[in-house]
C-alpha cells in the first residue's frame, strides 16, 4: 500500500517539557487512521506540527513522499479541521468553503460548481446562503470538513471535531464521519480522547500516552491484544489482578493472585521479574459455565445490578473483597441472579493478560 | 407610580446637563450666528463662501484630518495586533502602560516636548550636525507634515484602544485556519482581522477624527504660520476680531462638516451608529 505520511522519530521540546517524543508512524492512502491518548498526552502538538504551525525538535514528515521542513502551513497538501471548527463568522457557508479556492484563483463559476458539490457531499445542499451562527453544531461541523475537502487535500487533520458536541449528537455524528470519508476516500487522520469514537470510526489507530506511542493496530488488535499495561488500561474496561508469576511456558503463564487465586493466562513479553498485573475484560466472563474445561474458575458475591441495556453489569465481590465488574447478557438466563446471591464464574485462558508490573504505575 | 419617580431622579442630571450645558448654549450659539450688527442676517454664512481663506482652510482641515485618521489607523492596526497576538501574556500590561505613558502629561507639555526634540538647536539636529549628516540646522518644526505627525501622536492612543479591544476578542485559530487553507498575510488582514475589527475600526476612527478636526494646540504650535486650521479661524473671530456672530457661523459649519464626514464614512462602510456599541 502506498504511503500518504511517514512521520520519522518526531520530537517537539518546549523548553525542558517533550511533549511529543520518538513519535513514528505510516498512513496509507484513504486510511482512517486515529490517535488515541488521555488529556495533554501532545496529540495536538503532534497534529499541528503535521499541518505546520509548528516546527518539529528533531524528526522528519514526509507527505507524498515529500519532506515537510521548512514548508509553510498555507503550501502543504493537508488541511485541518480545528477542535474549535473555526469557521469565518464574518463570512457565508459558501463564501467559507469557497475561501481556499479563492486563495489558489480558482475561476468564479468552477468555485461556485466545486462549492455545491462539495455541499452535496456532505448532505448540506442548497445551506450556501446561510450565516454560520444558524447552523446547528452538527451542521458547523459537516460545513468544516466541507471546507477542508473541497482543496482536495492529500490528508485531512481532524482534531476532536465532536469534542463540542453533545452527546446524542456525537454518537450520530461518529457513524456519518465514517460514511464520509469512505465515500471522498480521504485519508483522515483523527484525534481523539474518545476511545469509543476511535474503535468504532478508525481502520487503525495509535494509542499515545505521555508524547510517545503505546501501540499502533487495529481497534480489535487494541482491544484484544494490548502490548502495554497503559493500553489495557485505557482502551475498554478491565479488572486487574496483581500477584505473582509460579509457572511460565512461553507465553501461557500461571499467575498466583495476592488474594489466593491461581489462573492460567497468557503473559506479554518480559520474564525474570515474576510480580505481574492481570487484566481481564468484563465480558470474557462466563457466568454459571457449563463446561468448565479448561476455564479458570472462582465464587464471587453479587453486590449489585448495573443495568444498562445491552451494557448491562453485575459489580460482585471476591471472599477478600476484591470488586470485579462482569458482563451481564440481557438474554433472561440470568434473570434470577439477586444481589447478595452467589454465582461462580469461569473465563478461558486465552482472554486474560499479564504485564510484569511497573516500578511506578 | 414609585417606578417613574425613581426614573426621574435619574433622569434628571443627565436632561440638565443636556439643556444647560450643550442644548443652550448651542442655541444661542446658533441665534448669534443669524445676528448682523441690528438685525437678522445671513452674512456671516455668506462670508464664509465669499472669503476664499476661509473655505479654503475648512477644506484643508477636513482633508487633513481625514489623513490623519486614515494615518493613525495604519499604524494602530499593527500595534494592537502585537499587543493582543504576537506579545507574551506578560509584557501585554507594561505594552499598554507604555502606550498609556505620554498622555499622563499634558498636551502642552507633549508639543513642547516635540519642539524641543526638532527645532532648530533642538536635540534631532545636535545630532545630526555632530554625525556630520549636515552643516546647517534643517528646519523641522513649522511645516504640514510635522504638524500631522504630531497629530497623530495625539491621537494614537485613542485607536489603539479600541482595536485591542476587539482584537482581543478574535479567536487565534481563525487566523490559522485561514492559513492553513492557503491565505497570504495580507490575505488574512483584508479578509479575516480587518472584517473582524470593524466596529473598533469605525469607532476609533470616528473618535480620532473628532479630536483632531477640534485640535486647537497642536496645529497652532507645530503647524505655524502657513498651516491654518479651521479652529484658528473660529478663535480669531471670537477673541481677536471680537466678532461672535462671525465665531458662531463658523462653530456651527465645523459641526454641520464633521456630521456629514462622518455619515459619509458610515455609509461608505456599510457601518450604522447603533451596531458599534455591540
Ligand atoms: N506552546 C506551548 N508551550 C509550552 N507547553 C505546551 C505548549 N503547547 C502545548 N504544551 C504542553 O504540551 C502538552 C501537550 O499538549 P497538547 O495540546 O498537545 O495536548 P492534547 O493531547 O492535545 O490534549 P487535549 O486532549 O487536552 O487537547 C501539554 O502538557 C501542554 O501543557
Ligand atoms: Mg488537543
């Protein structure tokens, strides 16, 4: 696949704070590719200097295989869509897409055919007209990347486009994006704080934590196989067991727990240091298993009923009091599970994961 | 009933002030300027076209304090932009304290300051003359240039302050987005601040070209002898001619000019009086 961006070894120091550190990566073209990370972790800083407001400490930038040094925001071929959309108020929607055009003298009546067409695309037709001020937030948003995809861009940049947006809209808005960008064929790339905005949207996404980058894969390889404690941590819900390691063979492992359990799963890389911390999903619990080959198996006390919906949990308790969260399935087998009843749970080997503990969490 | 006796006690001050000090007076400003030496009479206006120094200087003075406007602007859009954009948090204070610094003293005392710094043994051509750039003294005060110059000064701070008031209020990011879709600076200037600052544009110039049309000091000092302003005319005919319904004409001409300039440059750009206070 052919390369759109190749960001090498990119590092940006404000004074003696790195803020985006050995960062490397490649987007194909047409990818929707996602950074994922937790508040003031340098996505923006990293976003902006792939767009050129700022200048990289050390590193390069290829985009279509052309270095990115020393080249001016208004000349490269990547356009943003700001967190804060920045739309020109003083300004129609159409004299807003059209504002780029008209900067590369583009001629009046292809601006007006490329201005409509591009309105079309993103289901806004006939909204040319309109002040900004009487767009509805989801509207602002599509006039945005309108305005972005009418320059034909090689990437488009998105920093948390739905960060403003309330929450029903948000979840509305994260299914047309991605309808979006597989019809323009764009590549996108993606910043968000929003875990389940990246899995849902992205064909791949980067998981970024203090300036550097965890993991880069598919949202199933992310949540299912994590290489790093944070990424575990951070990407879906787990609960965690520390304890120690008594049995290795390759990857499968036999973990002693503090409070007295002993599991079989799998360990990521590391040996010798046997203190490890297991994380398991709530859903890879099987409640009541009927074939308990092979699955770990344990007693918990269930404290409550979380109902969600189709999101629906039990928070149940260990003998030692060690709270777990697992999975409800609103299938009415388990509709006569009672807070305070015991239940015995079972999950396979294969879904819970060990990382070797960190001196400092 | 309780309501309408507390809007008149605030009502009040503002409605005297009005009468005693602007409405009267202009009125018996305007009787005057009807008053021949026995009867009602249209000669003091008539004078007015009829004299060509007299509405030659009225042209001059409006011309000139258009320039001076437009001047100001030019230099004032910048300066805001660096104070409110460009300069750290920090400095932004100590910027305006600057700005703010020359107009803790007096006018007086600033045109003499000026006078000292260019005249003929001033500071400026002890310098030059010791550099060896010329032999003789250059004579720097006195001329339209220097007078517009100082003017400019004058009225500097009164642009500056209301463009970095709505400077402030521009959002960064609109300037790199615009940026960011292909704008040049200039680009950014005339599309996005400028449109932006407009009602700080309009209500600066407005101020600045009402301080500078009314100027009495700073034309009168720098400018000399050649350079007459209208407010020159208006003081010869009220104290040295002693000629009241003469001063009066002429008075109510500088209002009836600096009304229309001013509904001249609103038109112009597409700007109404009420929307500048928003
Ligand atoms: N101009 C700057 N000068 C100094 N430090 C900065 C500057 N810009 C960003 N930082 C620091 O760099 C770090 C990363 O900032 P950045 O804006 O990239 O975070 P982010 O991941 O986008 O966070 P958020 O999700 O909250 O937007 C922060 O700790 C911030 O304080
Ligand atoms: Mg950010």
């Amino acid at each position: 696949m052919e390369a759109d961006l190749i960001v090498t070894c990119l590092n940006k120091e404000f004074g003696s704070f790195r803020a985006v550190e050995e960062v490397s990566f490649s987007v194909a073209k047409g990818e929707f590719f996602s950074i994922l990370g937790p508040s003031g972790c340098g996505k923006t800083t990293l976003l902006r200097m792939i767009a050129g407001f700022e200048e990289p400490s050390s590193g390069d930038l290829l985009i279509g295989g052309r270095s990115m040094r020393g080249i001016t925001p208004d000349k490269r071929p990547v356009n943003l869509v700001f967190q804060h959309l920045a739309l020109f108020p003083m300004m129609n929607v159409a004299e807003n897409i059209a504002f780029g055009l008209k900067r590369r003298r583009v001629a009046a009546a292809e601006i007006r055919r490329r201005t409509d067409e591009v309105l079309e695309r993103v289901e806004l037709p006939g909204f040319g007209d309109k002040r900004i001020h009487q767009l509805s937030g989801g509207q602002k948003q599509r006039v945005a990347i309108a305005r972005c995809l009418v320059l034909d861009p090689s990437v488009l940049l998105l920093d948390e486009p739905l960060g403003a947006l309330d929450l029903k809209l948000r979840q509305q808005m994260k299914v047309e994006l991605k309808k979006l960008q597989a019809k323009v064929g764009t590549t996108f790339i993606y910043i968000t704080h929003d875990q389940s905005e990246a899995l849902v949207m992205s064909d791949r996404v980067a998981v970024m934590n203090r300036g550097r980058f965890e993991q880069i894969g598919s949202p199933q390889q992310l949540y299912n196989d994590p290489t790093t404690p944070f990424v575990a941590g951070f990407v879906g819900d787990s609960n965690l067991w520390t304890g120690v390691v008594v049995e290795k063979d390759g990857e499968a492992v036999k973990v002693l727990t503090d409070e007295g359990f002993v599991f079989h799963c799998r360990q990521r890389g590391g040996s010798g240091r046997s203190r490890v911390t297991l994380f398991l999903r709530p859903e890879a619990m099987i409640i009541e298993p009927i074939d308990r080959a092979g699955l770990n198996i344990f007693q918990v006390t269930v404290k409550s009923i979380l109902f969600d919906g189709a999101n629906s949990r039990l928070l149940t308790a260990t003998a030692a009091g060690h709270e777990l969260l697992v999975a409800l399935p609103q299938n009415r087998a388990f509709d006569h599970i009672a807070p305070a009843t015991e239940i015995t749970l079972g999950w396979h080997p294969k879904t819970g994961i060990a990382f070797e503990l960190l001196d400092q969490p | 009933m309780k309501r309408s006796g507390m809007f008149w006690i605030f009502i009040t001050p503002v409605l005297l002030w009005l009468v005693l000090l602007i409405f009267l007076p202009h009125l018996d400003l305007l009787l005057l300027s009807f008053r021949g030496d026995a009867s009602w009479t249209l000669d003091n206006y008539r004078n007015f076209f009829t004299e060509p120094i007299y509405w030659l200087t009225f042209v001059r003075t409006a011309l000139y304090s258009i320039i001076t406007t437009l001047l100001t602007l030019i230099l004032a859009l910048p300066v805001a932009l660096y104070v409110t954009k460009i300069a750290k948090p920090g400095l932004r204070g100590f910027l305006m304290v600057l700005l703010m610094l020359p107009f803790w003293v007096s006018e007086l005392v600033r045109i003499y300051g000026w006078m000292i710094l260019l005249r003929e043994s001033g500071v400026l051509n002890y310098f030059l003359q010791s550099l060896g750039l010329t032999n003789q003294p250059v004579e720097m005060l006195y001329n339209d240039a220097t007078m517009i110059m100082g003017l400019v000064y004058t009225s500097m701070l009164f642009m500056v302050i209301p463009l970095v008031s709505v400077m402030d209020s521009l959002d960064n990011s609109l300037i790199e987005a615009a940026c960011d879709l292909g704008a040049s600076k200039i680009c950014i200037w005339r599309t996005i601040i400028i449109p932006h600052c407009k009602p700080g544009i309009v209500s600066g110039s407005i101020v600045v070209f009402m301080l500078v049309l009314g100027n009495y000091l700073t034309p009168n000092l720098m400018g000399g002898k050649n350079s007459l302003w209208f407010t020159e005319q208006i003081y010869n005919q009220f104290i040295a001619s002693f000629n009241w319904n003469q001063g009066a004409a002429f008075g109510f001409l500088l209002l009836v000019l600096s009304s229309a300039i001013i509904w001249l440059g609103l038109k112009l750009t597409g700007q109404r009086l009420g929307e500048l206070s928003s």
